[in-house]
C-alpha cells in the first residue's frame, strides 16, 4: 500500500519589519496550524424555462479568501519581548508560513500580511509556562515555490 511522500517540515515564522525582511522561528514554539479559508457567496437562481416548477440552483462563488495560523510551544525569556510587543501594540506584522520541502517535493511558502488576535499563556503546578497564539491575515497570501 503506497503512503505517499509525507511530510514533517511545515514552520511559521515571524518577520522583523525591517527594509530586507528576515523571518524568524519562535524559540520554544512545538505545534503550527493553519487554516486556508475560500468565503463564498451564493445566489439563488431560477430555471429560466420554467421558473415555477424546477426547483431554483444555488449558485456560489468566491468572494474572499482569509488565511489564520496558530503557534503553540513553551516561552522562552528570548521570544518572550516579540510576541509582548506585538501584542500590546496591535501592529501589522509580515509572517511566513513555510513548507521547508525541495521543489522536487512541492515545497515553498506563503508570505502575508497578519495581526495577533490572541496570545494566551498558561502554567499548571510547577511546570514551564507555555503560550498559544492565534494569528489572523490582513491581506492577501501569496505563495512562492521552493528553489
């Protein structure tokens, strides 16, 4: 049975705002999710040659298109000051979601624009404190291919 060429390299990384950007992982971070998100809408059309008695199609189309990711890990005293800031300053930040696979094996990366909607910290007992970040796009993804 033939599994496929699976895959474990998928990253998100944090850009520094600067003229030539450089993105960076998160110390501590372990879990990465994103969610690619096609919004459509609908209209409902009637048959043209007998409105009354075929029932009415729906038809859909896309409106907009919406990326999110979530990073999860322990804090660390190092990435602590970014995530602090971005949080308490709301700003734009680019980010990259990355596929880190040759060509060969479709790899590449998205680029976006994104806000930090939520930052959570947690600790139980006395165990490490950990985060979980919830990051919303602004804009509009675009996707390079590995080279």
């Amino acid at each position: 049975m033939a599994t496929g060429n699976q895959t474990t390299r998928l990253i998100i990384q944090l850009g520094d705002g600067e003229e030539t950007e450089s993105f960076a992982h998160t110390c501590g971070a372990n879990s990465f999710g994103v969610t690619l998100t096609n919004n459509l809408g609908e209209n409902t059309v009637l048959d043209c040659d007998d409105p009354l008695d075929v029932p009415a199609a729906i038809i859909r189309h896309l409106e907009s298109q919406d990326t999110s990711a979530t990073i999860a890990g322990m804090v660390t005293t190092s990435a602590w000051p970014v995530w602090r800031a971005w949080a308490d300053d709301g700003a734009e930040k680019n980010i990259k979601i990355l596929l880190d696979e040759s060509a060969a094996n479709n790899g590449g990366f998205w680029v976006l624009p994104a806000y930090l909607q939520q930052l959570e910290l947690g600790k139980e007992n006395s165990g490490k404190v950990t985060f979980n970040a919830t990051i919303v796009g602004a804009g509009q993804r675009a996707w390079t291919d590995a080279s």
